[in-house]
C-alpha cells in the first residue's frame, strides 16, 4: 500500500499511524524530483533518515529488511545535486541506478538520476 508524505508538513510517525495491518514502518520510501534548492535539503535527509529509522528501532520479527530509499531526480544545478549527494550520503549508503538497468528516458544523458539509499 503506498501512503503520501509531505516532507515538509506531516511527521513520520502521524503517517505510520495510517498504514494499515498495523504496519509500524515503511518498505521502501520512494521521493520523485524533490531537489531543487539547497534550503530543501537539510529537512529533506532529515526525513527521509526519519521515515527509514522506524524499521530499525521497531524491528519487525516477519520483515527484518532495511527501508530502502529511492530517490528520481531531474539534474538542474550541478551545485545543488552535489550538496543532496553530500548531504545524503553522510546519513546513508548510496548507489546510482546504471544505465543498463533505466529505460532510454531515463538513462544519464536524459537530465534525469535515480539513487537508492539504505540507512548507516
């Protein structure tokens, strides 16, 4: 079931309380174009390392897997990506999707990465 997070309105936990079957974390949290400027970043991470943190604190017995975060973002400031990709990979490990494993439209040359991070 996918539930909406406004990272920069809603607390983590109000939205955990809505998931259903009485989840108390997330699977994967999956973030589309969110940076754009550097005033974003910081509480962006923040949430993000929140979202992820539930399942290592309230460790599920039936699903002891990491949140996985995946990030889609189109390439606007060399500048600001760089500061995400800085910021980012300080609070979790971080790989970007190849090539190979994108559709054309998505691959490097089309202004557009995807990065998917698991929680330190």
């Amino acid at each position: 079931m996918a539930q909406a997070l406004d990272w920069e309105t809603d607390e983590v936990s109000s939205v955990v309380a809505g998931l259903e079957d009485g989840k108390r974390s997330f699977d994967a949290i999956m973030l589309c174009d969110c940076i754009y400027n550097e005033t974003l970043i910081p509480p962006l991470v923040q949430t993000c390392a929140d979202a992820c943190q539930l399942r290592r604190t309230q460790i599920e017995d039936t699903d002891p897997e990491p949140t996985v975060c995946i990030i889609a973002q189109q390439l606007r400031s060399p500048e600001v990506f760089e500061s995400w990709l800085k910021a980012f990979h300080k609070v979790f490990r971080v790989w970007r999707f190849l090539d190979e494993q994108l559709t054309k439209e998505l691959a490097s040359d089309s202004g557009f990465v995807i990065h998917v991070g698991i929680l330190r």
